[in-house]
C-alpha cells in the first residue's frame, strides 16, 4: 500500500504465480474502517492488480484497512491484509 498522493491510497498486489492455470477473474477489494469489524466490498478488478482507492470513494474521513482475494469460476482465494492504515 502506497500513501504518497493526498486522499489516495495506492494498492499492489501480485497475480498468483499460476494465475493462467487457475483462471483468475476478478479481484475483490475490501475495507475497514479502523474501529469497525465490518468489512466492506468497494472495489472489483477485472484484470488489474493495482488499484487506487479515492478518497472520494468512501463513505466517511477515517482511517481504512484493505484486504484483497481473487475469484475464479470455483470460487475465492484466501484474503490477503495490506499492512497498515491509511486516512482518506
């Protein structure tokens, strides 16, 4: 997770190394609000995996926490937490 540009966090990832094996569709990104247990499905990648999550984007100022999973045609990966918070 990259916070370098002002209300946006900047997310990177790497593509399962057997990616073309496991047909990888979709990428699910979630967040938290620190604070909350909720977690919150904002954002689905196709075939990316960086994103950039705008502060615009959310429903409120706090401070978020992003896991991401990735989706085939036999269901979802294990989630993956980016280290850290950022405040958008």
């Amino acid at each position: 997770m990259n916070c370098d540009k002002p209300n946006v966090a900047s997310l990177l990832w790497a593509a399962p190394p057997d990616g073309r094996r496991s047909g990888v569709t979709a990428y699910v990104i979630e967040r938290q609000e620190e604070g909350s247990e909720e977690w919150v499905r904002c954002l689905t990648a196709e075939t990316s995996a960086a994103v950039e999550i705008l502060g615009d984007s959310v429903p409120a100022e706090a401070r978020y926490r992003f896991r991401v999973c990735s989706v085939n045609n036999y269901g979802r990966s294990e989630l993956a937490e980016f280290p850290g918070t950022v405040h958008l």
